[in-house]
C-alpha cells in the first residue's frame, strides 16, 4: 500500500517578533480591498481593535477582501 503524500504548499517562516523582549507592543497591518482596484490599509498597535475593523469592513459590498498582518 502507497501512503498519500500530503500537499505541501507555501511554508511561511516564523517571524521573530516574538523574541524582541524589548518591544512594548506590536503593529497589525489591516489591508482592505475593494471590488474596483483600490487598496486602504490602517495600521493598529491592538490586535482586537484590528481584528474588529477587519471584520466591519468585510460586512461592506464593496470589500473583496480585508487582512490583518503582522508587521512589526
């Protein structure tokens, strides 16, 4: 019997930001597309806050897609 292989995709490496015991709070990057090509991102220190405007702009017809990323 063969086993199945697992579909490997992208590995995304992980980040160090963690490790910086110096940094009193982290940047969350919210990018939010819209259906004609526009792009809006908004930077939050609060991930709750960030979470929270991604997921009101979602609710938006106009949203394709809203993503929170970390960035520092």
């Amino acid at each position: 019997m063969k086993k199945k292989q697992a579909k490997q995709g992208k590995q995304r490496k992980k980040s160090g930001f963690s490790k910086d015991k110096r940094r009193k709070h982290h940047h969350w990057l919210v990018s939010v597309f819209y259906a004609d090509g526009e792009k809006f991102g908004r930077v939050y220190t609060d991930k709750g806050k960030a979470d929270r405007f991604a997921e009101r702009q979602r609710k938006s017809p106009v949203v394709k897609s809203a993503r929170i990323t970390q960035v520092s």
